[in-house]
C-alpha cells in the first residue's frame, strides 16, 4: 500500500486477510463522520476486530488521517516498511505461502477465523477437527520426513538452523500405504485415524503422536518421525481444499 485510503478505500483494505505499507508514502482514514455518514461498508464492524474498540471509535469519530507508522501500532496493518523494501518483502512473503501445501494454507487460514466467529471451547474442537486430517496426509508425512533429514528436531544436540527451509519432499520415496480404516474407535487392528494402527505409527518413543485407548493424543514437544500415510490421506486433504 502506498498513497492515502480514505473512505471505502480504507474500508476495502480491512477486508483483505493482509496488509502492508510504505513508511512515509500511505496514509489511512476513515473521514465519513465529518461528511455527515459513518463507515458504512463495513468499516464499524472490521475496524474494531482489528484495533479494538476505543481506537475503532478514535479513527471513526476523528476523521483523521493516520500515517502508516502509527497505523501499525495500532494493528491497523501488518507492518510498515521502508518504500525500497516493501515490494520485496511482500514478494517473498507471497511465495513463501504460495510453496506451502494449498490444504495446510486454506486448514490454517480457516483456523484463525474461526476465532473471531466461536467462543474458545468451540473454536478449540473447529481447530482440532481442521489439524487432525492434515497429519496423515500425504503433504505432512513427507515434509516432516523431508524436514528431520534436513536437520530439524527436538533432540537436546538441537537442530541444524534453516532446516525446515531446506526440507523438500519432492522426489522422495512415497511413504507405505496403509488399507483405509475407521475415523476415532475401532477401526480394524485397533485402526486410528484413517486407518493408521498405532503399531505402524509409533515404532518408536521419537514420535509425537501416542495412542490413548484407541483414541489420539498430540503431546508437544514431540518429533512427528515415524507417521505413515494411508490411501486416505489425499482424499482427506482434498476434502480439506474443498
């Protein structure tokens, strides 16, 4: 963003899921009040979910122009940044998220809405229910193979820097496919999520993963090194996408 959002223009910016600025080249305001309206499209409702209410109620009802530094502050937008700098950082930024797995992006993205939509307890089931088909998935399984062979882990020797970013799965041997079972109790073999039998699973206490009377159980801190995808698991990501 460089230049001056006023009106439906700034209205249109809080729309959108990210925002960044040039320092000393982008101004915002929302100048409606003094014409004898208010933010109408959206503005009163958007505004407050970003810079809370008593700013929400300074910049509606000030009418002021606000420099991109203390828009910032207020959490108005993502970050200032030098004009030389800014094309760049949204550059790589950009294809930072564009090389990640489209079913962890959208998993994600919906995750963190759900917390201005759903009170805690809610948002935390909607978050659990968005996270547990993205870990046998066939995305998940290769890049945390492809990520501990590059060096990440949790060991006490600490991990090689930079190691998730050199993780690749591309050309890597397809993790063993595993006949589909049952979602939660009882599946075949005691199966877990699609079909995932604790056994072929967790070989070994390095997993991050442990079964809880045939339920799951994520425990922090863990290395997820032994987790093998079933034919199930593009299905599931697909459906995630959708």
């Amino acid at each position: 963003m460089t230049g001056r959002a006023r009106g439906g223009g700034a209205e249109f910016l809080l729309a959108l899921d990210l925002r960044y600025a040039a320092l000393d080249h982008a101004w915002f305001g929302q100048p409606e009040v003094a014409l004898g309206i208010f933010p109408g499209g959206g503005g009163t409702q958007l505004l407050p979910r970003l810079i809370g209410r008593s700013r929400a109620l300074e910049v509606v009802l000030g009418a002021r122009l606000y420099d991109a530094r203390t828009a910032e502050r207020y959490g108005w937008i993502d970050r200032a940044l030098p004009a030389d700098e800014l094309d760049a950082f949204v550059d790589d930024l950009a294809r930072r998220i564009a090389g990640h797995p489209p079913a962890a992006v959208a998993a994600a993205e919906r995750a963190v809405l759900t917390a201005s939509e759903l009170p805690l307890t809610e948002g935390l089931a909607a978050e659990l229910a968005l996270l547990m088909p993205l870990f046998t998935g066939t995305d998940a399984v290769q890049r945390f193979s492809a990520a501990l062979e590059a060096g990440a882990t949790n060991s006490r020797r600490g991990a090689r820097p930079g190691a998730i970013d050199r993780a690749h799965p591309l050309g890597r041997a397809a993790p063993r496919r595993i006949a589909p079972g049952t979602l939660a109790r009882g599946g075949p073999n005691g199966g877990g999520p699609n079909g995932v039998r604790p056994s072929d699973a967790m070989p070994d206490r390095a997993s991050g993963i442990f079964p809880v009377s045939r339920s799951w159980k994520y425990v922090p801190g863990g290395t997820i090194s032994s987790i093998r995808s079933s034919t199930a698991g593009s299905s599931t990501t697909s459906a995630a996408r959708r």
